[in-house]
C-alpha cells in the first residue's frame, strides 16, 4: 500500500512557479502599459466633456483650433498618466515577491483611490471653471483651509448636474477599468529566490522609465502649462491643459520658494533701463483735484466690479445706475486694468502698490507680505486715524495678517458683527457693512484713512432683496448682484454727502479685481484685457473737479502713487504704481498671465506667454516694443518678489 503523509498543506499555499523572470518582468509592464492607455483615453475623453460643458465660451471663430487641442493635450495627459503609473509602479513592484491576494487587493484599493481623486478633480475643474475662467489651481487648497467661504464659493458652481456626473462617471470608470486590468492582474504570480530578484531588478528599471514622460520628454525644460499653448485661442489652450496635472503643478508651484527668476529674459541692465524709461514721469507735476490737502478718505474696494456692468464705460444697461449716477458728480478713470484676477492680488496691488506675479499670491506668503509698503502705513504715518472693514472671515487668503501689517487702528471683521446680521454664506452683506461704517464715521479721530471691502458680489451672487433681472443663470446671478451692491453704495453716497464730515472727504471707489463674468454673448470673442477692465471713481466733497473722465491708461498697482502725490505725501516706496494725474497723456497698464503677462499702452496691448516665447494675442498696433516692456516689468517685478 503506497504511504500517506502526515504534513498537511495549507490552504492558501501558492502553485509551483513555472515562468521565467523575463516572463513575469514583461506581464507586469504589459499591465501597466494597460493602465497607462486607460489613462489617455481617460484624459482625452474628459478633454471631450471639458468642451462641451463649456462650448458657449469658445467664440465661434476660435472653434476651428479645438480638434487640436486633443493632440496638443496628449503630452500632458501622458505626463498625468505617468505620474499615476509610477504609484501603481510600486504596488506592482511588491507582487514580485509577495502573496498574490495581498498584491491584487493593494493595486486595486490604490487604482480606485486614484479614481476617485481624479474624477474629483476632473469635476470641480469644470463646474469651477465657469466663474474662474482658468483651470483649477493651487488655490483649491487655500479656499479649502476656509471652508465656510469654500461652500460659499462653490454655491456658484452648478452642482446638481455635477454630483450626478460623480455618481454615473465614477462607477462606470471603476468597471470599464477592471475589465481592462482584471485578467492581466490575476496571471500575476509571484517569484521565487534569484528570480524575484531578477524579476524586481528589472521592473525597477522599466519603472524609471516613466521619468521621461513625467517631464515631459527629454528636452531642457520639463513640461510646464505653457507647452501646449498652440493657438491664439484662450479656450483652446486651456482645454489642451490636464486638470489633474496643472492642479498638481501649480500647488507645487505654490508651496516651494523660488531662488531663481524663471522670467530673467533681458540682461540686468536693460531690464532696469526699460523700467526706468516707463517711470520716467514718476515725479511728474500732478494735475490738483482737491479743494484742501489732508481730506479724509475712504477707499471701497468693490469685489469683482469689472467695467462689463457700468453703462457709462460701455458694459450692460440698468446694472449699476447709481454708479452711472454718480461718475457725473466726481472724477471717472475709465482705463484702468486690474493687477490679478483673484482677491489676495487685488487687494495687494490697491493697497501695497504690487503687481501681481505668476502662479503666486504674495498675500500668502506673509514673510513677503509683511515686507510690502502698505496705504495704512503711509497714511498713518501721516497723522491719519486708519480703519478697516470687511464683512468676512479676515483669516481667508492670510487677509487678516496683511492687514495687520498695514498699521490700522482698528480692524473690524465678521466676528464684529452679530449673529443675526450674517445672513451671507460670506459673512454679512454689504449695506450692513456700510450702515456700520456710516454710523461709526462720527466717533472717529480727523483726518482718517477707512478702506472696505465688499462681499455681496462674490459668488455664489446671493442678495437680500428681489432679483432685479429675470433669470437664475450664473451671469444674471452676478448682474443681480452688483445691482445690489450698487444701490447699497449709492444709498451711502446719497446719505454720506448729507452730514457734516462730507465736504472735507474724499472717497474713492475701485474693484480688487475685474471678472470673467458676465458671459459674453454666444460665439462672440472677449479678451484677457475685457476681463481686467476695472473702473476707478473719486466723489467726495474734497473734489474741485466734477463729471470728468481721465482716460490715461493705468492699473490698481497706480493707486497708491497717485492719492498719496494728491495728499502731498511720499510715495517711493510703491516703486511698481505711477501718479494717473499728471499732464503728460498716454500710460501703460501691466499685469501677470499665468507664466507671462500683458502690457497696454496708446500704441496698442499685447499678451505674451514668457516660458514659451509665445505671443498669445495682441491688437494690430502692438508689437516688439510692448513685449518688451512687459517682458521687463515681468522680469523686474518677479526678482523684487524674490528679494523680499
């Protein structure tokens, strides 16, 4: 009789392990090639939905350039992908040596975290990007250390559709990527002695591979957003662009500190020659506007007040009548541009004179912040009592810390205000804000510097009263908005010019930034410049000036320079800000673009790309001479930021 043995076998003990350590090097690359593809067609399929959520923004004539961006787009989707590939990279590296239940369930818990994230991404980038205008960046994660004004922000966003999007594109992603990875994942087995060593040596090898797409190739410059910039079409452009790997990008870009100037184009030397030249008339004799030299002053920042909503200026009907009402009783700029596009620039730019710089907010950076000449510190310092107003949480953006920086005596915040008053998902609205101020304006120290920001116009566009125009569409939202916040201004003006403390003050209204919103009208172009047109309004009985327009060209950055040159006061420190009322016409307007900028003078504007050397779009009478003045503020500007 044949002799049974006593040793039990376990369970779970693996087969024998016939193959080579070839053959399980070359399954496991062939599996993760299989993710990889999935990947790509993943990104181009998103590129797809990018487009059609949003095709009402690409203008008709600019539609010709969106096949392209599917081509053009294929390098950063293969750098996404590669990235994803290198994580995955490394659950399968452990399946070489380890229990293959244990491997599968690692790559398949690391594959759907990957999912996820990404279709999360993918989602917030198209329900943001209507209100934005730019792809999702760095600065989710800063709205997010704030998340009552994260929710309030994201009220703007058509979430209904979006969260059922989630609901059917997550699933369906999970099963169309199991059938493309599941049978290749099973024939995985591990390998024995030598050959596990064999075998890990050279996956590790094919998965250093993924370094070149990572980068972008192998060229000098690794891959950056400007690369797949290919057309004179913003939306174009921006659609070529991997949301998951520009979020990535620019939140790295965010957290590191720079050492070098990317943007150090034009030799020292005539960089600082080309600047010099543009603020030549810095000390330029200013043409008067006031009736005495220390008025008080109040400056009200109005958030997002972009010239698209004042008839006066060109921008729709029956949005702001009681601004239009009051151009005619003071002085109009009407050819200002904004510094940023986001409230932590703008409010630099007013208030410290500093243009913006690319893929950066220096507000969140307080060691630089804190470096920055503030108008509260100017002000002060020349007698002026200095306060501060703002509906909101002072905390978002590191506000609060800039602020305090800027030497006001008293700062008054949401937690100023009581319960019941903040009855905005931003905080409280701006008529209440104003009320306060107007009440409080009697028990203050002569002369005195208030600066306030308004909320109301923020999205998610909410108001306290009736909507004004017909429609629950984002860009009605916003109209209806303004239209509030115009008739809460307007009824401050109208009560303010009645007391006694009126004819000795002057109060300047200016937006921290212009808006991609109102939506321009199907198929028809906007530009970058339309985006940041801002108006800029001084009232106040302190003017010996009434319904006049200045059309010299300037930016938020000339505030500061200009009002103190009014005052009598220095202003040497905001070096990067040129006095608006001076006898000489003409002017210039710069600001930062993503990685390059755009400059505007008499002559014509231009907006240039730095990284790729691309001009991305300009009027017929702009030319060399405008890139390389933008080129030089860029370039001069960027190291100011460093050295602070």
């Amino acid at each position: 009789m044949p002799v049974q043995s006593s040793i039990a076998v376990p369970a779970h003990a693996e087969p024998p392990v016939s193959e080579s350590w070839l053959a399980g090097s070359r399954r496991r690359v062939a599996l993760l090639l299989r993710v990889m593809l999935f990947w790509m067609l993943w990104f181009s399929a998103a590129r797809g939905l990018f487009f059609v959520w949003h095709w009402k923004l690409v203008p008709l004539a600019e539609r010709r350039y969106v096949p392209r961006s599917f081509i053009e787009g294929l390098r950063m989707d293969l750098s996404a992908t590669a990235y994803l590939a290198v994580i995955l990279w490394l659950a399968l590296l452990l399946t070489v040596a380890a229990r293959p239940a244990l491997t599968r369930r690692l790559f398949q818990a690391v594959s759907l975290g990957a999912i996820t994230f990404v279709t999360l991404v993918t989602l917030t980038d198209l329900g943001t990007f209507g209100p934005w205008r730019q792809r999702v960046d760095g600065s989710l994660f800063t709205y997010l250390q704030t998340p009552r004004e994260a929710y309030a922000s994201a009220s703007s966003v058509a979430v209904a559709p979006l969260v059922g999007m989630l609901l059917v594109l997550l699933p369906l992603s999970w099963w169309l990527y199991r059938r493309s990875t599941h049978a290749a994942l099973h024939a995985l087995q591990p390998l024995r002695g030598v050959r596990a060593l064999a075998g890990g040596a050279a996956f590790a090898v094919s998965g250093l591979l993924l370094a070149i797409p990572i980068r972008g190739g192998v060229q000098w410059t690794p891959l950056n957003e400007s690369t797949v910039m290919f057309s004179p079409s913003t939306m174009a452009n921006l659609g070529a662009q991997n949301a998951g790997w520009y979020l990535l990008y620019s939140t790295l870009a965010q957290q590191k500190e720079q050492a070098t100037n990317p943007y150090a184009a034009l030799p020292p030397a005539e960089m600082q020659a080309v600047v010099d030249s543009l603020y030549h008339d810095a000390d330029a004799a200013p043409l008067p506007l006031l009736r005495l030299s220390r008025p008080n002053v109040i400056l009200v920042i109005w958030e997002s007040f972009t010239a698209k909503v004042v008839a006066r200026m060109g921008g729709a009907p029956d949005v702001t009548p009681q601004f239009d009402r009051w151009t005619h009783r003071g002085v109009l700029f009407d050819s200002v541009f904004a510094s940023g596009d986001r409230s932590a620039q703008g409010l630099v730019s007013l208030l410290s004179g500093f243009p913006s710089v690319p893929n950066e907010a220096i507000m969140t950076r307080p060691r630089k912040a804190a470096a920055l000449p503030q108008l509260g510190q100017a002000m002060r310092a020349a007698g002026y009592h200095t306060s501060y107003y703002y509906g909101g949480e002072l905390a978002f953006a590191n506000m609060k810390a800039y602020v305090l920086n800027g030497d006001y005596d008293r700062v008054t915040g949401l937690e100023a205000f009581a319960g019941d008053l903040r009855n905005s998902k931003w905080g409280v609205h701006d008529h209440v804000v104003l009320r306060r101020l107007l009440d409080e304006v009697p028990t203050v120290p002569r002369p005195f510097f208030t600066t306030i920001f308004t909320l109301s116009s923020h999205e998610p566009f909410e108001v306290p009263e009736p909507p004004y125009f017909a429609g629950a569409d984002v860009s009605t939202r916003f109209l209806n908005a303004h239209h509030y916040t115009d008739a809460s201004l307007g009824a401050f003006l109208d009560s303010a010019s009645t007391r006694p403390w009126w004819d000795s003050t002057l109060v300047v209204i200016i937006a921290d930034h212009g808006s991609p919103l109102p939506d321009p009208p199907a198929g028809t172009a906007e530009t970058v410049l339309d985006r940041h047109h801002i108006p800029m309004l001084w009232v106040g009985g302190a003017l010996r000036l009434r319904d006049t327009v200045v059309h010299r060209i300037g930016a938020s950055v000339d505030l500061p320079p200009t009002l103190l040159t009014q005052l009598g006061l220095p202003h040497h420190r905001f070096r990067w800000g040129r006095n608006l009322l001076t006898a000489q016409s003409g002017g210039f307007a710069y600001f930062a673009q993503h990685d390059g900028f755009a400059y505007i003078d008499q002559r014509g504007w231009v907006v240039h790309d730095e990284r790729s050397g691309r001009t991305l779009a300009r009027s017929d009478g702009a030319g060399a001479s405008q890139r390389r003045s933008g080129t030089a503020l860029l370039q001069g500007s960027f190291a100011d930021y460093l050295a602070r």
